[in-house]
C-alpha cells in the first residue's frame, strides 16, 4: 500500500509564535529537517535567521512558504525546477502566496491600472503638444526680456 501525502488542510496550525525551529516546523510542515536543508539551498526566496551556533530559525511566513512548497511538490506534482519557476511566477506578499481571491482582485486592479496608463499616455501625448508650446512661449520671453 502506497502512503498518500496528507493535505495541506491536515497540517497543524501555524502556533502565534515570532520564531520556529527547524524541528518545529519540520512538525508543522509534515517535512524531514534533511529536506528543509536542502530546499533552502534550492529556493532562494526561503530566508531562515540562523543565530547561536548556526541554529536556523523560521519566521511565520516562511513555514507558510514551506508549506506551499509542499503542496507543489507532493500534492501537484511539481518537479523542484518547477516549483522553482512557479514561484518566480507567484507574487508574495510577506513570504507567503497569494490566495486565488486575492489573486484575482490583484489582476483586476493590474488591468485598472493598465487602462489608467493607456489614459494617462494618451493625456500625455496630448499633453507634450502643451507642454512644447509651453515651452516656446517661455523662449519667446525669455528673447524679448533680453
């Protein structure tokens, strides 16, 4: 019998606590501490604090983005190249991925804004023919105050 990867949703809650230890979250993240290792080397956006001795110590976001890791790897399939790629895709917000609701929402307000740059270039085209007469007649007296 073939063991299934546990969901995201069958993974403890994320304790409010400022700090974690690699064995924490190697609990937390249903991860081997060997593993963890090996994915900071392999995901540079992974930035554990290592302080007395060498000791690595995670903040919250990053557990979360372990356990996004995860979730491309085990659960979607995602080779590390991959993995790799689709988080140079994904865009952050404190460490962690975007949800699709917010996603959504950004790519709408990507679009606005898109839209509003399209208006204010074609404001801008109207606004050069302005800003060089503007600037001739700045010329002009500038000659005649001569």
């Amino acid at each position: 019998m073939v063991k299934q990867n546990s969901t995201e949703s069958s993974l403890p809650p994320i304790p409010p606590k400022h700090y974690f230890t690699i064995g924490e979250v190697s609990q937390l993240c249903d991860i081997k501490p060997h593993v963890l290792r090996y994915w900071e080397q392999e995901f540079l956006q992974l930035r554990q604090v290592k302080r007395r001795g060498n000791r690595r110590y995670y903040q919250p976001r990053e557990v979360e983005l372990i356990r996004y890791i995860r979730s491309l790897l085990y659960e979607r399939g995602f080779t590390i190249t991959g993995a790799r790629h689709e988080l140079s895709q994904q865009r952050f917000r404190g460490g962690s991925p975007i949800s699709g609701e917010a996603s959504s929402i950004l790519s709408e307000v990507a679009e606005q804004e898109e839209a509003l740059k399209q208006e204010e270039n074609q404001g801008a085209e109207e606004n050069t023919l302005g800003l060089s007469v503007r600037e001739e007649l700045e010329q002009i007296v500038l000659l005649l105050s001569r």
